[in-house]
C-alpha cells in the first residue's frame, strides 16, 4: 500500500520507486514493530477505497435484486457478487439461502483480541421494485450524472453495502485485522419482513452470530444541514415498531340500485378516514427528547417538552420522518372491495400500517379497535418491535469520534427511526443496534424522499466521505 508519505517521496525522487519503497517499508516496520498490522486506514491514502466503493455501488445497482413481497424476490444474483468479491481478495464467506434464491452471505473477519465481544456489520441486499416509466434514468443503470450515482439502492442500502465491501477488500489487500471479531452479514428480504433474511438466519443460524454484541446498519451518521449552516448528523438509536393490519367489514350483499343501510364499503370507509384522520397524541421518548434538546441549543430556539414539533422546521425537509417519530401513525395503504359496478359486496377490506413508538403498541391496538367500533374485523398481517437503545455507549463515541475526525464542525446526535432495519430481528440475539451508515450531504437534497422513491441517487462525494468515516470507525469500534 503506498501512502501518502510515500508518494511525496517517490515523486522527489524522480519516481525511482522500489528503492524509495522499501525503505519506507523498512521504517514502517521499525516503528510499528509487532503492531504494524494496526496501521490505522487514516494514515493512508483512501482515495482508491473511496473509488472502489463508487463502482461496486454502481455495479450493485446494476444487479436487479428486487423484493416484491409475499416471498417474492430474487437476491441469488447480488449475493454471488458479493461472494466473489470477498473472495478476490481471499475473505471467505457463505451464502444461506432461505428459499429458492433467497440469498444471505455471511463472512466472519478475525480479530486482534478474541476476548473483547464482536461487532456484526449489516446490510440488505434486496431493493424495492421501481417502475421505469417513472424514472428519468435507467433504475437500473447505475449511471453517475450531476455529482450523484442513481439507480434503484443507490440510497437503500447498496451504497452502504459497497462502502462495507471497499473497506474490507482493503484491509484483506494490507493484511490488516481489527481489535475485535466483524461478521459481515448483507441479508435478503429487507424489504418485505424480514423473513428470508435476517429472521431466517437469527433463528436458523445463530451460531454465525455468536460472540457478537453489537452491530451497525443503514440509516445514521447522515448530515442534515441547518439554516445557519451548521450540520448535525443524526445516528439512529431507536426504531419505531410496526403493526400491519387487515380491517375487514361484513355487509349485506344486494344490486347496486336498491337502498342498503347494510353496506360493508360505507362502514368500512366511515373507519378508515377516522383512522386516517385521526390526531395522535404526542409521546417523546427518551431519543426523541435529547435530539430536540441538542437542536434546541443550537438553533438558539426554545426547548418546551410538553410540545416539540415548533423545532420540525429547523430540521428541513427531514422533518417529514422525524415528525413521525414524535406520535403513533395509523396509515391507510390499501382497499379492497366489490367485483361489478351494479353489485354491493357482502364485504370490504382495507390496509392499516400502524407504526407505534418504543413503551407505546398497546395504545396503537387499543385506539385503532376504539376508532373502528366493535363491528369490524382485525386481522394482523405482519407485527414486529419497536427498539430503543443507550446512547451513552463506547460504540457511539467510537461513531462520534470518526465522524468529528472528518468533519470537526459537526454535531453527532439521537434519532428515532420511523421505519426499521434488520436491527430487529439482530435483538432478538440480544444484540444492540444502531444506524451508522455515514454520509455527508448536500443541504438542499431532500433526502428521505429518496428511500423508495422515484430517481433515487447517492451523492459522489457523500460516499466518499462515508468510506472515510466508516473506515475510521470500524478501526476504532
């Protein structure tokens, strides 16, 4: 590996390279000794790391790994990629495959000190379905325009997935081993429960886990920039928990030309627009708090704790998530109902996607059976836990650490997730989770629009910054 050091030294030499090489060589050994495998990936050039996760990014994005739900998806193809391309440089891994090409790659990277608990180091590998037709680019194409690399998983999660593989490669290439053990896992099935992924493997494979205490996935470290130009990054300590569900209304069939007062779709959208209308009250956890508290003292604004949400607006266009953390949700997402426009169904369904904040699921069940009334079914269609975790860790020190080494000015913080990641299915192991997936973005980009949404791109620079930060991190986690 040639540093920076190095290449000064080469280019006052005239580029007679081998003599100049080994004689750093010899330095660097005679300074480091035993240690010198520890060489921290900060006093190198990472500029080639940084490239390199720019184009498996992209060759990622190039590889349709598209979850449709219900058990549809296909992860076979990504998953030899990244197969192979642990194995290039002589990392070995293993693909668990839950169901036909319902692919999970787990590899085990060997640490320093075998006493201290491993780190498990997580992403997904499948994307959502994107219809092209809606797209200015190929979703699929993974092309660099406008200082941003595009395609569907640019942002969730294959930028991510490739920062994980570049830095990887990277200490393989240089022989280097972290203080403790790092299993890293890229799942399948992200997307749509979990179930051929990471709940696949924490209930069929745990051994692949064992040792391990911690881990890092999607969603945290990111910028959000403030009016006056300061910059917090907001690392995701807490997970909203789900609960989807299936409202059912029974009815008295008839033809579309009588008068019926026992018609299963007026009772049932009389009750799906009191829950879509419905004004949750607000309930501040404790992540919730000490980030408006720290957006608070920087903005200068006023922190009042019996209501938040006056803060929202010095948070941009993220607001649009976190304002989702500050209550329970209740959306309604789908409706089914009736067959011919001259008959009245017998019955109507509809789609609920409830989303409880951490201490707060009994109050989501009881106010969704309280709005409904008696008469109408709940079915759950899939339920799953809220998370909240300490803040205070040496973990998140090690986060703060790297993302102020690279960024002094910035202001590391709490946030809960509106959504959730395979942390979920990781705590089940006992294992404590967190979003760090670092990114320094520009202020004017609406980032969180871009999860599932129409042209989502990454930026250039973002995940060059995030190599460096992620690579700091996992050198001192």
């Amino acid at each position: 590996m040639v540093t920076i050091a190095m290449s000064r030294a080469l280019r006052k030499n005239g580029g007679n390279g081998l003599p100049i090489l080994l004689a750093f060589y010899m330095r660097r050994q005679e300074v480091l000794g035993e240690n010198a495998n520890m060489t921290n990936i900060k006093a190198l050039d990472l500029t080639h790391v940084e490239d390199e996760a720019i184009r498996i990014c992209q060759e990622l994005i190039r590889i349709p790994s598209v979850n449709y739900g219900q058990g549809n998806g296909d992860e076979a193809a990504v998953a030899a990629y990244v197969l192979a391309s642990l194995a290039e440089v002589g990392i070995t891994a293993k693909i668990y495959e839950s169901a036909p090409n319902r692919c999970n790659v787990i590899a085990r990277i060997s640490g320093t000190d075998s006493s201290r608990p491993g780190l498990v180091v997580h992403g997904h590998i499948d994307v959502v379905p994107a219809n092209a037709d809606e797209w200015s680019v190929d979703p699929f194409g993974g092309i660099i325009k406008d200082g941003m690399i595009w395609g569907r998983g640019a942002v969730d999660m294959k930028n991510t997935d490739a920062m994980i593989l570049a830095i990887v490669r990277e200490w393989a290439r240089r022989g280097y081993k972290p203080s403790r053990d790092i299993v890293l896992a890229f799942f399948a099935d992200e997307e749509a429960g979990m179930n051929f992924g990471s709940r696949f493997m924490t209930s069929k494979h745990p051994e692949v886990f064992a040792g391990c205490t911690e881990a890092i996935s999607e969603v945290g470290g990111f910028s959000v920039t403030l009016a006056d130009g300061q910059r917090l990054y907001f690392v995701e300590a807490a997970q909203k928990g789900l609960h989807w569900m299936k409202l059912t209304a029974q009815g008295r069939a008839g033809h579309g030309s009588m008068i019926n007062d026992e018609n299963a779709i007026t009772a049932l959208s009389k009750a799906v627009s009191k829950i879509g209308n419905h004004e949750w009250p607000q309930r501040y956890t404790q992540t919730v708090k000490d980030l408006f508290r720290e957006v608070a003292r920087v903005t200068g604004k006023a922190y009042d704790e019996k209501d938040l949400r006056p803060l929202l607006k010095e948070i941009g266009s993220t607001a649009r998530m976190i304002g989702a953390t500050l209550q329970n949700t209740a959306n309604p997402t789908m409706l089914e109902a009736g067959y011919k426009a001259n008959v009245i169904p017998g019955s109507a369904s509809a789609v609920i996607d409830g989303r409880f904040l951490p201490g707060y699921e009994d109050e989501l069940n009881a106010t969704i059976r309280a709005i409904i009334g008696p008469d109408i079914q709940i079915e759950t269609i899939a339920q799953d836990i809220a998370l909240e975790v300490d803040f205070n860790a040496p973990l998140v020190e090690a986060m703060k650490a790297a993302l102020l080494r690279e960024d002094p000015e910035g202001i590391p913080v709490p946030y809960l997730m509106s959504g959730g990641t395979d942390n979920k299915a990781l705590s089940e192991l006992g294992i404590i989770g967190y979003g760090f997936s670092p990114l320094r973005l520009p202020p004017d980009l609406d980032f969180m629009s871009l999860f599932h949404g129409v042209d989502e791109r990454v930026p250039v620079d973002g995940i060059r910054f995030g190599v460096r930060v992620l690579a700091d991190f996992l050198e001192h986690a």
